[in-house]
C-alpha cells in the first residue's frame, strides 16, 4: 500500500489529475481541486499523503496535502453509499476544518452545495460521520466557532431565498471561505461575489 508520495510534479489536469515522478517512475493521483493551484509549478517538489484505493479492476490512488485530509477521506469513505468520487468532492468543495463544523451543527445545506450530494445523503453523512468522529477536537473546532458556522449557514438560506441556485451559492460561499464576519457582511460579500460572475 502506497501511503505517501514525495517528487516532482510532472503534470496536471483540471479534473484533478497530477502525475507525481518518484525514482524513475510516475504516479497518477487524484487530488481534491482545491488542492491544484498550491501544488506550485511544474517540475517542482510536492509531496502528497496517498489513500491507495484497490477496486477488482484497479488500483486508484488520492492525494492529499496533509495527513488530516487523507482521515477525512478515509472516514467520509466508510459512510453509507459514499465512494471515493464522492468523498474527493467534499474535500474539493470544503476544507477539513470547515466540514468538521459543518457536521457539528448538522447543516443540511451546506452539504447539499457539494455537487452530487442531496438532502437524504447529507443527512445520511451528519448521521454516520457524527458517530465515528469527535468533531469538537477537530482542527481545535470549540463551540465558540458555532456563531461563524450559523452565520454561514444564515447566508447560504438567505441567497436560496433570493433565488440563487445551489451551484451559484456554493461558489459564492467557496469565495467567502476566508470572510469572518458577521452574517450580513458575510452576505454582501457573497452577494457582490455573485454579481460579478454573473
């Protein structure tokens, strides 16, 4: 079992592809999206911490930036009905930290902004994930961090109630990650995210 990864980067793909050169020999992994812009350029050094994922028919390694990640992926993998495409898209949509607390204050819709995932699996998610992990020790989540979580989800209701699509508000709130406001700056900067892609 490959379980990390340090070489040069030899290529990538949007679809989160790297091809990773280590002693002669190059590795494809698939990696979050998130992670693709701060694997640097090519031809650098990168190293990944691997989950080798083996199926009947291949043997597909993920990479992630820290160890913490590959457990969030390996925890999200032994969900009901979560497979590995799955549990790449919620740590392509959400950071561990912001998942961890998402979890513990079981927001519905904010799993629901990742792509392929509906009401009936987030709710399936904050159901098994409860049980397997300690959210409140993660990354040093306290319950002091609950008034950002509710204000997070304040705006994601907000944008749905004014007509904005899950796709849009997912994009909006990916923009606004870093934002640590109140809930309604944190709408007016969603809301100026929004209307300047559109």
């Amino acid at each position: 079992m490959i379980g990390w990864l340090h070489g040069s980067l030899l290529a990538r793909s949007i679809s989160g592809q790297v091809l990773v050169g280590v002693g002669g020999v190059g590795y494809e992994v698939s990696v979050p999206t998130s992670l693709l812009a701060g694997l640097g350029e090519i031809g650098g050094e990168i190293t990944l911490f691997v989950h080798t994922h083996v199926r009947e028919d291949a043997i597909v390694l993920f990479g992630f930036s820290s160890m913490e990640d590959r457990d969030w992926f390996e925890t999200l993998l032994g969900a009901h009905g979560v497979g590995p495409s799955l549990a790449l898209a919620v740590l392509s949509t959400m950071q561990s930290r912001e998942l961890a607390q998402v979890l513990a204050a079981e927001d519905v819709d904010a799993l629901c902004a990742i792509p392929g995932v509906g009401k009936k699996t987030a709710q399936r998610l904050i159901l098994d994930l409860r049980g397997r992990i300690d959210l409140v020790s993660v990354q040093g989540y306290t319950a002091d961090d609950s008034g950002a979580v509710s204000a997070r989800s304040e705006v994601r209701e907000a944008l749905s109630e004014l007509g904005y699509g899950s796709e849009e508000i997912r994009r909006a709130m990916d923009a606004t990650r870093d934002v640590d406001a109140s809930a309604e700056d944190l709408l007016r900067a969603a809301l100026r995210e929004l209307a300047a892609t559109r």
